[in-house]
C-alpha cells in the first residue's frame, strides 16, 4: 500500500469513527490510541520527537490561559455563522490580538473550528472546559504538578539523581520553596483543594470495572452483622466510591463509613444519609475497630513505603479475625509500562516523592506492616487506569 492509499485509509476510518462515536467501547478506544501512538512513533522523525517533548508545555499553558478568560465558554455561545476574535473580546474582555494567538492553539487541539480568517465555530471537545465543566477543576489542579516537573532536573542536578523518598523533602517541596507537606500547602489554597477534591471524584469515573464488578461482595459480606460495621472508606474523599456501592448493594446489613479530613468531609454536596461521614487522620489510630471491610483507593500511591506502613499498621491494630483489608490500586506491570502509569508514577514522585509500585512491591508493603495477602483480584478488562483488588487479613 502506498502512503497515499495508507493516509486515505486512515481518513476513512476516522470517519468511521467519528459518524459513531458511542459504538465505541473503552477497551477498543485505549487500543485504537495506542495503535496511533505507535505509528506516530514509527513516523516521527528525531526532531519530530523533540518538538513535541520540549513544546508539549505550550499546549497546557495555553489552555490554562485560554480558560482563565473563558474563552471556551464564549466560543460556545457563538453564532452558526462564526464569531471573530473581536467578537470574542467583547465576551471575555480580551484582547483580541491576544485570542488570535491563543486561537492558534486551540484549532489544531481540537477546542475550536476556524471557518476563514479569523471567524470561528465551537466543535464538540469546546465544552471540556468551558464554565461549569469538571475538567476545568483537573486543569487547575495539574498545573501545580507542571510547576514541579519543570524544575524536576535542577532538583535532581542538585540531590545528586538520588530517588526521593522524603516526602517532607522531595520535589515539590524544592518548586515551592516550602518545608511543608503538599496536603498541608493544598489546605492553605480554597480553590486548589476544591480543584483537587473535583479532580479525584473525575479520575475515580473512567478507570473501568468497579472492584465490586469483579470481587464476590454478596458471597464475601452478606451474612455481615447488622451490628458491625460492613465498609470503612478510608480516605474516601467525596463518597463517590461509596455510593456507587450503596446504590449497588442497598441492602447489606452494616454500616457504611467514610473517613477524610476535614477539608474533604465539609466540601461534600450530595450523599446519601445512609452513609456516615468521618473526619479522620489515617496517621492517628483508627477509631472504628472490627469493621467488616477496611478499603482504601489509590491513597498509598500517594505515600512513600515509611508512610504508607504507618497507615496500614494503623488499620491492621483496628482489624479483628473477620475483618478484610481491600486495597484497590494501580500495579506497574515488571515489564511493558505504559506510558500513562509512567507518567502518573512521575507524577506521584514529584508531589509526594512517593510512587506507583508493581504488584511484587505491594505485597512486600502488606507483609511489613503485618499483614498477609489473601488473593490479588483483577479486573476482567485491564485498562492502563485499571486497578487491582488486594485482600488482605491480620497476621498475628
């Protein structure tokens, strides 16, 4: 086949694609990209590849600016027609020079349709971050790993390319030339708090199959004591997890629990009164003993091993013989990484100098802090976000 033939192919099925986007399962939809990323890969040119590593900040500076101004909201409410960069201006006080430049951006992103010279039309990825989107909270929110990832090689020049895992002294605490924790600065920051609590509750809807989906709850939990508390989420932030699950499972006896800080339990709008909100420090002793089920989501990955057995021993001291510890986690494969768990690793070290760790890994951690892996349940459909299930009892 020709590059001609080879390009008109890849058009048509674009098209394909585009004419139906809801035919599209997830699975088919991680592997298509992963399909262009590789051929990217086998065309990209060496300059081609470090155009678009060192120019890749350019792209999320300019949304970053682009949605401060709202001109996201304001392409939306253009006519069918057109609206200029005048015409823009006048909705978002800009200069219009300046969302020409910024327009440059967002066509070939994707955000914005240029039907002439400077006259331009919403395409449906406008919306993403337009007023009132979540996905506005998750830019916010990444732009504070930005600011540590661009001064990530001076603090490795000046550690000596040692791997951190002081997360009072790590990456983040050099880009903010701060001595404090990330959790503490973030509570000192109304609206970076809010962003991240939005974020976390965004991440936690596109990671395929709930644990739930692929772990026998009802055969596991349904013989649970009414008077025994059935679920601790420990670390729960919002309640999503835990209400997906109330709603799935309304009629298992015991209580539900969610356990957060306090700038987490107060930022919750909407959940169910059958779940009780905790505040709670997992760092103090754990005050519900002989719970059911301890469960934890993607909060050790934020902690380096010292902190993170702390957490676990706290909960193993509150566990009985009956009682669970559900780890639901992310696990670097020994091989083969994917480019996204690579960067959320890279991510993980920069704020709190803490990592993603392989399965081996988890159950050593488990182990150290006392506690013996039971079974690692896995998902049907492993998606490069997917987590895994660790159970885990109390060995004395």
């Amino acid at each position: 086949m020709s590059v001609s033939e080879t390009i008109k192919a890849i058009d048509a099925s674009i098209t394909s694609l585009t004419s139906n986007p809801g035919a599209l399962l997830e699975p088919e939809r991680q592997q298509l990209l992963a399909a262009a990323k590789r051929l990217q890969n086998a065309v990209e040119s060496p300059v081609d590849t470090i155009v678009s590593i060192t120019l890749g900040t350019h792209r999320g500076a300019a949304v970053r600016v682009a949605m401060d101004m709202v001109l996201f909201t304001a392409l939306l409410g253009a006519e069918e027609g057109g609206i200029t960069a005048k015409g823009l201006g006048e909705k978002t006080d800009g200069d219009p020079l300046l969302i020409t430049r910024l327009m440059r951006f967002l066509i070939p992103l994707g955000f914005a349709k240029e039907l002439d010279v400077d006259l331009y039309v919403p395409t449906p990825k406008t919306g993403f971050f337009a007023t009132g989107s979540p996905l506005q909270a998750s830019i916010t929110h990444l732009a504070t790993h930005s600011q540590i990832l661009v001064k990530l090689a001076d603090y490795f020049r000046e550690t000596g390319y040692k791997n951190p895992t002081d997360t009072f002294s790590g990456p983040f605490q050099y880009a903010f030339n701060t001595k404090v924790h990330y959790w503490e600065w973030l509570k000192t920051d109304p609206v970076q708090q809010a962003a991240f609590n939005a974020h976390m509750a965004l991440t936690r809807m596109d990671r395929g199959q709930h644990w739930y989906e692929f772990f026998p709850v009802e055969e596991r939990f349904g013989n649970n004591s009414p008077d025994t508390p059935l679920l601790i989420d420990i670390g729960g932030g919002l309640g999503h997890d835990l209400a997906e699950f109330h709603s799935r499972f309304p009629n298992l006896p015991g209580k539900l629990i969610l356990q957060d800080l306090p700038a987490a339990i107060e930022d919750i709008k909407d959940l169910s009164s059958s779940i009780e909100r905790m505040k709670y420090d997992f760092f103090t002793p754990q005050p519900v003993k002989g719970a059911r089920v301890y469960y934890m989501r993607t909060v050790l990955h934020d902690w380096p091993d010292k902190q993170s057995l702390e957490i676990l021993k706290n909960i193993r001291e509150a566990m009985t013989k009956d009682s669970v510890l559900l780890l639901n986690e992310n696990f670097l494969p020994e091989k083969y990484v994917p480019l996204f768990n690579a960067e959320v690793d890279l991510s993980m070290m920069a704020m709190f100098a803490a990592e993603e760790r392989t399965e081996k890994q988890w159950k050593v951690l488990l182990e150290e802090a006392g506690l013996e892996v039971v079974k690692v349940w896995y998902p049907s459909e492993r998606l490069d976000a997917s987590a895994t299930l660790f159970e885990a009892v109390r060995k004395d």
